[in-house]
C-alpha cells in the first residue's frame, strides 16, 4: 500500500532547517506526498511566501506535486462546521479572548455553550455574512471543558478577520484554526499518514475528535493515522518565523536571505548544498524525541562535503609584510585545485616582497609555537621553498630562501601572496556562538580567485572555506566564511 503524505507548510515566511526535517520525513522512500499550503490566516499570509516555497522545495530536490491549499477546502470546511453546530458539537462564543481563556484554563463553560442550535446556526450565518468586526466572535468546538487535555477545552473552529486573503480576496471573513482544518483536509485529500512534530503530540486526540464526529453525522471521512518526530533545532540559532521577521523589522539581519539565518534560503547564500542541509536534518533521527544539533557537527558536515572539491587558494587576512632577501626574480609555483590531483592547478607567482599572515610570525619565544620566530629560524613557504629568518626591520619581516626543499625537518608550512599579485578584499565571519554577529576582516586574496566563476567554492589554505558573496560598488570582493579551519 502507497503512503500518501502531504508537506503543509504556513505561506508566511521562508523555508528552513527545521522544514528540511519535515520534507525528509514526508518524502521519505517509497512515500506519495505533495505541498499543502496551510492559508487559513490572511493577516501574515501572501502569494510571495507561496511562490518562495516552491522555489525552495525546487532546489532542495523536491517535487511539490499536486500542489493544494487548505483555502481549496473552504466551502466544505464551512459545510463541515455547520454539520457540527446543527447537532450540538459546536457553538459560537462572544466572550473576549481575556475572558475565554481564564474559562478554559479553569474548566468553566459560559452562557453561549448552552445556548440552542438553532442560535449558533444564526450566528455562525452572521459571523460568515460580515454582520460582526474582527474578532468579536469565534466558533468553539464543544467537547469537554473539564478534560486534563487542555486542547480539548472546546477549542476554536472559526474566527472572525477582516482582511483580504491572497487566493480567496474578501470573499470570506472567517477563517478556520489548524486545529479544525488539519486533519478534515487529510481526510478529504486521502492522505494515509500525517507527520508532525512532538509538540503536536497533545493535540492528537483533537485531530480524531474532529473526524470522528463528522462520522457520527454521515460524512464518511477516513481519518490518516498521526505520526510525531522530534523536533529539530541546531543550537545558537532561531528558527521561528516571529522571531525571524522581527530580526528582519528590526534590521538586525537584512532578510530572509542573510546567511546568518538557517533559512534555506540564507543557508544557500551562506555556501550550503541541498545534500549538506539534508544531512543536517538527517542528523535528528526520525524518533520522537527533540534534537539539539550542534553546529560543530553542522561544520563537520560542511568541511567532509567540501574537503574534497573545493578549490585551493591563497588569502592572508591579517597580513604582515616580508621580504625574501635573495629573491631577485619572480617565481612561478604551481597550486593544485585540490590535493593528490596535481593535473589540476594553477599557477601562484612569488615575489621578493609578499604578505604573511600576523599570527605566522612571533617576536617572543614560546615552546607550542612552531611557525616562523627568531627562535624557529625555518619555515617552509607552501610550494616555494623553506626559509630562515634573518631579522625585522620597521614591522617588514626579512627571511632568505634556503633551497632547501625537500628537507622534512621543518615542521612548519605557511602560506603567502605577493605583493605584486595580491587583490584586495573584505572577509566575512559568521559567529558560531551568536550568528547575528559577524566579523568583517580586510585582506588580500590571489588575483586567481577572481578569474574563477562567482559560485566556485574556495578553501584558503590554512583559513576556511569561502565563497564570494557579493562585490560593493568600488568592486572590492566580499568573501563570506562557510567553515572556519582554525
């Protein structure tokens, strides 16, 4: 037998990691699914949103489908409420949401449970013909307002907004809850299995509730059988899409897109693939219980996917200026694209004057240290020759050229640009522990790096994985950092 899911996203924000979970699951081996678009809210809702979602799902690899709304139901959502009011299963309440949800949380039922069909019929009528403002009325579902199952306290079916919906324009003013709508349009879509995450757990019975009723009433309605997954979240960052768009209001991120956020789409700006955000989502399990993934295993799967294709270049970012004292002409070294594949190169020159990174070079002495110092005379200059220390003259470091190549004494390799040959440009940090805050270091990068396509991958030998994200108006390149090296 075919298992059918359905993925049902709200259209009120962008994909992320924790969706990516979602679809995992729901398109899981052998499993029928398609995208429902859960649009029962008008107020954060649009066609944008929509249309970003199956741009996404596109991307990540997956088909969307029989793509279908909850807002394609409507008109027997609506027919489905009045089944229940007519047989006393539901009633329209007044009451302010102050004051309906001290009732609930204290197990009293008020002056309009009681109240005849016939009444709520006339209501719900009035509430659907725009007689009331928003708000001023909902349906509940009456089930049991003394139940240890808070969600069971008669919860809300409809609600009152008058606001004009994306698909539907102003052609309803009430909307159905997830609550009400979810497990009806399972039904009616002949879905067999329908996903959620653990903290829906408590709402199971609701979802049955609904259907179950409907049955008592003739409607024949073949509930899916409900299956919880844990939660995934990856520590240090958020995932809700309230605290997402007040970041964006707030412009503490530029948009859904900024690689700080676990967005599919800022995570793709960020340099990750379909195949590494599938293989953080997959890192949760499919069990019931709530993942924390850390982000050094998020980085441990960026580094294992892009060790091995990733492109080898030079860039110094806290450079310090040397001088190879007995280099009199420039040398061509040729740089590999990628380790043990020496047919695949380019070439790097190197000049008499070239730039280190500060932290290769120490003054004062100490036993851990092992790069160049007046203590640790020699270092190897990756694929030119090793060098010895020879002083420091005005903040320029002087070394010589030992031709010396093949010695295996040396225990230290560091990397270098010429001076001549080195372009520019701006880095950026992500930090690990607080994404919102990043660190913008100047630097040099090989002229190389700007020959190559706008979405090649690099790894700056010694540094971390890079990749250009954007040049600014005086065409200064801004490399963002994937994963850090050190």
């Amino acid at each position: 037998m075919t298992t059918i899911t359905r993925f049902p996203p709200e259209p009120n924000g962008y994909l992320h990691i924790g969706h990516c979970k979602s679809l995992l699951v729901n398109y899981d081996e052998g499993n029928l699914c398609h995208l429902r678009l859960d649009d029962t809210n008008p107020l954060n809702e649009s066609e944008l949103f929509v249309n970003e979602i199956i741009h996404d799902m596109k991307w990540l690899g997956y088909d969307p489908g029989n793509i279908t709304c909850t807002s394609d139901y409507f008109d027997k959502l609506f027919d489905f409420a009045c089944i229940l009011i007519k047989n006393g299963c539901a009633y329209v309440d007044f009451s302010s949401p102050e004051k309906l949800k001290l009732e609930r949380h204290g197990g009293i039922e008020n002056v309009y449970r009681p109240m005849h069909p016939d009444i709520h019929m006339m209501e719900f009528e009035n509430m659907k013909n725009k007689k009331y403002a928003s708000g001023v009325a909902v349906l509940r579902l009456k089930i049991d307002m003394t139940n240890d199952n808070h969600t069971l306290r008669d919860p809300i079916a409809y609600r009152i907004i008058h606001s004009p919906h994306f698909k539907t324009g102003e052609t309803w003013c009430i909307y159905p809850s997830y609550d009400y709508s979810h497990g009806i349009v399972d039904a009616l879509e002949n879905i067999t299995t329908s996903y959620c995450t653990d903290e829906f757990y408590i709402r199971r019975d609701l979802y049955y509730w609904t259907i179950n009723t409907l049955n008592r009433f003739g409607c024949e309605l073949s509930p899916a059988n409900v299956h919880e997954f844990g939660k995934l979240t990856v520590e240090n960052n958020t995932l809700s899409k309230r605290n997402i768009k007040k970041l964006i209001d707030e412009s503490a991120v530029s948009g859904y897109d900024d690689p700080s956020l676990l967005t599919v789409r800022g995570m793709r700006n960020r340099g990750y693939t379909p195949e590494i955000i599938k293989a953080i989502a997959r890192c949760s399990g499919l069990g019931k219980v709530k993942t924390i993934v850390s982000m050094k295993l998020v980085y441990h799967l960026l580094i294992h996917h892009y060790n091995p294709i990733a492109i080898r270049c030079f860039a110094v970012i806290n450079p310090i200026k040397c001088i190879i004292t007995n280099l009199n002409e420039e040398k061509i070294c040729n740089h590999p694209h990628i380790p043990n594949k020496p047919d695949h190169y380019h070439t790097t020159p190197i000049n008499k004057e070239i730039y280190i990174e500060n932290d290769d070079f120490r003054l004062e002495h100490d036993d851990d240290y092992y790069r160049l110092s007046p203590k640790n005379k020699m270092v190897r200059f990756k694929f030119f020759d090793i060098v010895r220390y020879e002083n420091i003259v005005d903040n320029i470091v002087h070394v010589s050229a030992c031709n010396l190549k093949k010695d295996k004494s040396v225990k230290s390799t560091i990397h270098w640009l010429s001076v001549n040959h080195a372009v520019p440009a701006k880095f950026i940090f992500i930090n690990m522990e607080n994404p919102l805050l990043k660190d913008v270091r100047d630097g040099f990068v090989e002229r190389y790096a700007l020959e190559c396509s706008d979405d090649v991958v690099f790894e700056f030998e010694r540094v971390g994985y890079f990749k250009l994200l954007y040049k600014d108006e005086n065409n200064i390149p801004y490399y963002l950092c994937i994963v850090h090296l050190k």
